[in-house]
C-alpha cells in the first residue's frame, strides 16, 4: 500500500534525493573527517584498495562488464581492473543521449586502449521508459539513466563495475567549489553556508522554489535546511563541510539506495571499488588541499596521478560531463509535450500536492532556463508516480512518448 509521502517528495524537488530512503553507506559524522593524517604513498593505497575491493567482492573474475564514460574515475577503475585481472573479459559500456553531449567517441579510445569490447546505447527519448524505471525503484526521480545502463550490462555479465564514488570522495565536483568558495567565508553563519551550498545546485532547484508546492505539501525551507544544518554547523573547514554534505547527500540518498534497486530488478552483481570501507575513511582524512586545487580549479588530483601512472590521461575529458542528458534539447523534442500531457490535468495538482498556477506560468514556454524544465521533468516523475501506485491508472509497460 503506497501513500504520498509530503517529506519524501519535497526533498527530492528541492535536494534530488530523499533521507526516507534506506542506504547502505554509512553516514559519515563530521567528526569523520576532521582528524587529518599525514598520508604517504597516496596513489598506491588508492590502487590497492580498488584491486583488493574487486577480488574481495566479485565471486566471478572470468567475465565483467562496466560502465565507462570518458571520465576520471570510470577510466581508472577500467585500467586497473584490466591490468590487475587481465584473464578477465570485460566489456564496457557508454551511452549516447540524442541532442546531447557525447562523450561515447573518447570513451570508444579508451576501451580500445585497454582492448575492452565496447558497446554504445543510443538513446533517442530519455524519458520514454520511465513508468518502467520508476516502478523498479518505487520513488518519483526522473534522472533514472542507470536503468538503461544496468537493462544494457546484464545482457553481457551478471558482474557490473562502475567508477561512482570518485566525486564526493576526491573532490570532483570543480563545478561547484569555486563558486562556493567565492560566496562564503570562514565567518559565514551555517545559514549562510547552506544557502550559498544550494545556491551551487543550480540544475536542482529554482528561485521560487517554495511555489511549486501546493498548500497540502505546507513546503517549509526549515525543513531543507534541517537535513543540512549539521553538514556546516561545526568546526570543519570549508571546503571540508561540502565534502561531507556531498557524501551524505545524493551519493548516500540517491544513487546506492536506488542502484541498488536496479541491480536487484536484473539480477546483476554491482560493485563500485572506490566506495569501499578502507577507501573512504582513507579519503576522509586526508587534506583537502591533497583532493583539490582551489587555484587551478582541478578536482581528483591523486586519481588523475593514478591515470598517468596508466597511461590514460591523455584520453580523458578535461569538463566533468559523465553520462547526462541534454535537458534543454529533450524538453524540445519530447518534454514539453509529455509534460503538456500529463501534467495539464495532474492527479498530484487535484489532490493539492503541487501548484496549478506554477505549472500553467512556466509549461507553454519554449525559452525555459535549464532548471526550470528539470523541475518539470521531478513533477512529471511524481505525477507517474501518483499514477502507478496511488491511481494505478497506468502501469509500468506504458511508454511516454509523442
């Protein structure tokens, strides 16, 4: 039996992910990350600790698939795992979103390099399958591409490796920290400090946040700020603070609890070796300066050392991208239209869940800002939600598609 659960939903509009869900990383204290040590041979503990994770937890080493975009992080554990295992076949996996960023061309060199048989998902309409993703996980996200990932791995392995970890772990989110750094200081109050945090999150939540909701939802921003407060209210440094927020934030609430559920959906055996126990109390400890250079702005300094020592360097992207959709170009194609159609005559605005207002000033235009779609995008995953297990008008073989 399945009811709207107002916390569950607010927090996944505002912070896309969702404290009610169950997870099987740890939540790390502050105090986790405060004791510093002096960390020698940083590299080879790196590269120990992933081989050591895939020996320890894959009970079949003769066959692999993984999951490699052009990145850092994908890049380093395919190179390890290739060199370290190397009786073991392993196919790789990348995904090409329509109208998007592609960045399947250099992950193709990289798997070329290692000798991994590649394979590229073309994917036309992102949002096409999202009744069945949503009813495989049980909660309204929208952002479910590891299902076409996990559906694509299995037809080659039942072992699955991934790279995720490395950002919240190594400082890879470059993106964020230099406008964080330049909106806080060390005198900044934790208020302040969450503000500006979210103020960083700029595909997650809009100026006027508070309005999509409806009265039934009595959104309340002390309800966000409740579930960060203890992020930035201690001694940590600045830096350190969104590390930690980081971790215990979509990482933590998002991604494990709801891969999880996909690998379960296809019976895959998924290990990602960067979030292993001994890597991230290792990580924790180390010196934020050692993970991040405020100056030149680069991320992941020990794993970029680490794919030098391979040889991979030169092939990676320089911008984060990893595997994202192009939203601006899907609301375009498909979005706007689905929306339209869904949401014009919403169960979740009849039952006072969700503005009507809002959605009728914003869905007709065409020049919507990028954040503004990804909030159509969370409340069009609600309503299919809504309509999956509280209506259950639809079910989850319905395609969304015009």
């Amino acid at each position: 039996m399945y009811e709207m659960d107002p916390i569950s939903f607010k927090e996944i509009l505002t912070l896309r992910y969702d404290t009610t869900l169950k997870s099987t990383l740890q939540e790390l204290k502050w105090e986790d990350y405060k004791q510093k040590e002096k960390a020698e041979n940083i590299s080879s503990f790196i590269e120990n600790s992933i081989i050591d994770a895939v020996s320890t937890h894959t009970k079949d080493l003769t066959n692999s698939t993984i999951s490699l975009s052009s990145g850092i992080d994908s890049t380093l554990i395919a190179s390890i795992i290739k060199k370290n295992f190397p009786d073991m076949k392993i196919d790789s996996i990348s995904v090409k979103f329509a109208d998007s960023f592609d960045e399947s061309p250099s992950a193709k060199k990289i798997a070329d390099r290692l000798e991994l048989d590649h394979h590229i998902i073309k994917i036309e309409n992102f949002l096409e399958e999202l009744p069945q993703a949503i009813s495989i996980v049980k909660k309204p996200f929208w952002d479910l591409h590891w299902y076409y990932i996990a559906k694509e791995a299995k037809t080659y392995s039942n072992n699955f490796f991934s790279g995720d970890g490395g950002d919240e772990l190594f400082g890879g989110y470059t993106f964020r920290y230099k406008k964080y750094l330049s909106l806080v200081s060390s005198n900044s109050s934790p208020d302040e400090k969450i503000r500006a945090y979210l103020s960083c999150h700029e595909r997650d939540w809009i100026p006027e946040q508070e309005q999509i909701f409806g009265k039934k939802s009595d959104f309340q921003w002390t309800q966000i700020f409740s579930v960060l407060e203890k992020f930035f209210k201690n001694d940590l440094e600045i830096l350190d603070q969104v590390f930690l927020a980081d971790l215990n934030g979509k990482l933590r609430y998002n991604m494990i609890p709801l891969y999880q559920k996909i690998h379960e959906f296809f019976d895959i055996s998924y290990l990602a070796p960067m979030l292993n126990n001994q890597l991230i109390k290792f990580s924790t400890h180390l010196d934020n300066k050692i993970k991040y250079n405020p100056n030149t702005n680069q991320g992941k300094i020990p794993l970029i050392q680490l794919c030098k020592k391979y040889g991979m360097d030169d092939l990676i992207i320089k911008e984060k991208k990893g595997f994202s959709v192009d939203t601006k170009n899907l609301w375009k194609n498909y979005g706007q239209d689905i929306c339209d159609y869904y949401l014009s005559d919403a169960r979740i605005v009849e039952d006072g869940w969700i503005s009507k207002e809002w959605i009728n000033k914003y869905k007709s235009r065409n020049d919507l800002d990028v954040r503004y779609v990804n909030k159509f995008l969370g409340l069009l995953a609600l309503e299919i939600w809504h309509r999956l297990f509280i209506t259950k008008e639809i079910n989850e073989y319905e395609k969304l598609k015009f």
